[in-house]
C-alpha cells in the first residue's frame, strides 16, 4: 500500500474504534430506565449493542489490511449528557465517518482493499440513519451524502481522543483550527421518539442567520497533545457549504478576527432545480475559507489551503 493508502485506513481504524467505544459507552452510561423514558424499549437497546459488534467486525477488517501497523483502541471523551444528546452525537459521528471514507475511496492507489472498505461503509451509512430514526428525525432527508476529505475527517474526530496507545500510527493528515457553530440548529427535542419516520425533514431554513467562533491555529489539540491545528489561509471570507453534490460559499460578515467571530446567512438552492430536493438539509458540513475556489465532490480537498477553521457539523435536518 502508499502512504496516502495507509494513512487513509488508519484514519478510518480510528473512526471504528470510536464508534465501538461510543455504542457501548452510551448502553453503560444510560440506565434502561432512561432509555425507556426517550422511548426505547429493549429491543432498540439491542440494536444499539448489535451495531457495536458490527464495528468490532469492521475494526479486525481494517488491522488485518494494514496489520501489522494497526492501531489498537484508545480512550476518549463525549459531549452528551443524555440519552437523546447520545443519539445525537453518533448519528453527528456516524455521518462524518461514512462521508469521510466517501472522499478518499475513489482516489486510494489499490482497489482491492477499496471493495472491502466499501462493503463495511455501507453497514455504517444505516447505521447513521438509524440513530437518525432513534432520535425521532427524517431518516434520510437528501438524494445524495457528501464525501469529505481524509483532513476534514480527522478535523471534526480529532477532539474525542484523549489517550491513545503510544505505539499507534501517528495520523498525518492535517487538522485545521477547530469551527464553533454558536446558534446550530438542535436536533435535540423533548417531546421526539423513535420512529421508522416523521415529518421533521428541516430545522433550519434559508437565510438563517448562522453565527461561528474559531480558534486560532498552532494550538495542541487530540490524543495526549500530540497533534497541532495548522491552517494556510488568510482571514475569512466566506462559508463554504458541503451538502449533497454541492460546495456553495456564502459571504461572512459582522466579521471580528480580534475575537474571531462572523457571521452568515444558510444559502438556499435545489440540487437540480425547481422542484427537486432541497440542498440544504440533514447532517451537513460548514467551513471557513479566505476564498472560493471551484470544487467538484472528487476534488474538494483543493479548496484546503484556504481553509481558515473547520469543518463543523450543522444540523440542517
């Protein structure tokens, strides 16, 4: 394998391991009690604990293609102190780690592991939908899932891992200053239960106006602070929006680099026009750039160089 090939993997090994650790972390946290009071009786519990042992499948898949430089498992920490707030993470963690593999499959140098990293991607994209259903959203509120670059992956996991073993790959790829969306859309509702579907299909709208923080680069950051956000960029000029087929720029304002605050408005638009879906919607990817350079879904990764801060989950739907 290259190293763009491994390193891709072992990206995704990291991704796995997590997702283990978080399904069976939240059944541990979460007392039945409180998975019965969000609506979700033992049988959805099961479920959750089957979609760990799917992982523990897909981790072995993965050391096996790149054993013997696998990583092994670490610790790591959650943003959640509920169980609605525990089916929001994962399908936020499930989304960025199906989107990720999506963006580097088409370019790794060997295909044959591609097919078999294909095949357990598939697993997680249902995965993802599914924790979507748990929390009571649309299940699938687009026609197409971005794919992201490897650099957007590790952005966006990079700040859940505390510990890591110290014979594990360093991962190379970079991580940009981490993006706040100060006023995200929650998806979080009191009164949401599980459901195969509802009619929550958005919960923001075009011309929301969506407020961000940034850090500033050079700061330590990930597993044992051994990783620092570096970015290239000049100051910000825009938001660039990752959704579906599309990468759309906004224009910030109310821009303040002294406290690194800015603000834009949610675009609107139609994937193929009048009366087709909806661009804007699910699980999506929002970042900082000093420009707007045209991008394709397959080469995203050029708009790199002038990324500022992010990407950052929104919660569009």
């Amino acid at each position: 394998m290259s190293d763009f090939d491994f390193q891709s993997f072992n990206l995704a090994l990291n991704q796995e391991y997590i997702e283990l650790d978080l399904f069976h972390y939240g059944l541990a946290r979460f007392s039945p009690q409180e998975f019965l009071d969000a609506g979700l009786g033992p049988e959805y519990q099961f479920l959750i604990e089957y979609m760990a042992d799917q992982e523990v499948g897909h981790a072995e898949m993965i050391s096996n293609i790149i054993y013997p430089y696998g990583a092994k498992q670490c610790q790591y920490q959650y943003p959640f102190d509920t169980v609605r707030g525990f089916f929001d993470f994962c399908q936020k963690l499930t989304r960025w780690g199906e989107s990720g593999v999506y963006g580097f499959l088409p370019h790794l140098d060997n295909r044959a592991p591609a097919e078999l990293l294909i095949n357990s991607i598939t697993t997680e994209a249902r995965q993802q939908m599914a924790f979507r259903q748990l929390e009571g959203l649309f299940p699938m509120a687009v026609w197409f899932i971005a794919g992201i670059p490897q650099a957007w992956a590790w952005t966006l996991l990079s700040p859940y891992l505390v510990h890591c073993p110290p014979e594990n790959p360093y991962i190379k790829w970079q991580i940009f200053p981490y993006l706040n969306v100060t006023n995200n859309p929650t998806a979080i509702r009191n009164d949401s239960k599980a459901a195969v579907s509802t009619n929550v299909s958005a919960i923001s709208y075009p011309g929301y106006q969506v407020n961000f923080q940034w850090d500033n680069p050079g700061i330590n950051v990930s597993y044992d602070l051994k990783y620092q956000t570096t970015s290239t960029a000049g100051p910000p000029k825009y938001a660039l929006w990752v959704s579906q087929l599309n990468a759309t720029y906004t224009p910030l304002y109310n821009i303040d680099t002294n406290s690194n605050y800015a603000s834009t408005k949610q675009p609107d638009g139609r994937v193929f026009g009048d009366n087709t879906a909806p661009i804007f919607n699910d699980t999506m990817f929002v970042a900082l750039t000093d420009d707007n350079p045209y991008v394709t879904p397959y080469n995203l990764s050029l708009v790199n160089p002038h990324i500022v801060a992010g990407p950052a989950i929104y919660q569009a739907g």
